[in-house]
C-alpha cells in the first residue's frame, strides 16, 4: 500500500485519536495466535494473559527506551482490531494486535 493509503488506515486505527496518523513511527506488537498456542499447549488456557502482560512489559520498555533517546511516545488505550491487522496487512484471524504506541519527535 501507499503511504497515502497507510495514513489513512493509521487515521482509523485508534479510538477517536488522531495525534496517530502523522507519528514518525507506530509500534505494534502482535501475536500469531496459531504458532504461540502449538509451543504453549500446556499453558493454552492461560496464553491471551500471558501475551498481553508482556506486551504490556514490551511496551513499556520501548517507551522507557525512546524517551531515554529524546524523543516521546503515546500508547494507543484502545484500537480498532481489523484496521489495526489492516497495517500489518494481516489476511488472518489468527494474527492478534495486542499493543500499539506513536513514536516520534516531541513539539516543541
């Protein structure tokens, strides 16, 4: 896709916040459920909690890391899920967005 069909689906991405669209850089974290349920079959009930704890310790190590560099970040709270696979150009029910943040230069 294009990069004006990319800003546009960036545009859609979070829940009434726009600030997303025009960020240098939208980190996504994501899961592909099918791969992680065949390694983690003892613990298969308990995955989703898992995954998004530690995308969640990811998260906030990234942002630890890019404020440390000079730069800001935002964590998006809440995102559409199909236009969120939409940017990964995800095909498959089985590929789980589970955080995104804007990264980019602070204005001044």
């Amino acid at each position: 896709a294009g990069y004006a069909a990319v800003t546009a689906i960036r545009r859609r991405v979070p829940v009434r916040q726009v600030f997303n669209a025009h960020t240098s850089l939208l980190l996504m974290l994501y899961l592909l459920a099918t791969a992680a349920l065949g390694v983690f079959w003892v613990a298969r009930q308990q995955l989703p909690v898992f995954a998004l704890l530690e995308a969640g310790v990811i998260g906030e190590r990234l942002m630890l890391s890019v404020v440390a560099r000079g730069l800001g970040g935002c964590p998006v709270g809440a995102f559409y899920d199909d236009e969120a696979g939409q940017l990964i150009d995800s095909k498959r029910k089985q590929l789980w967005v589970l955080h995104l943040a804007a990264i980019g230069q602070v204005a001044p």
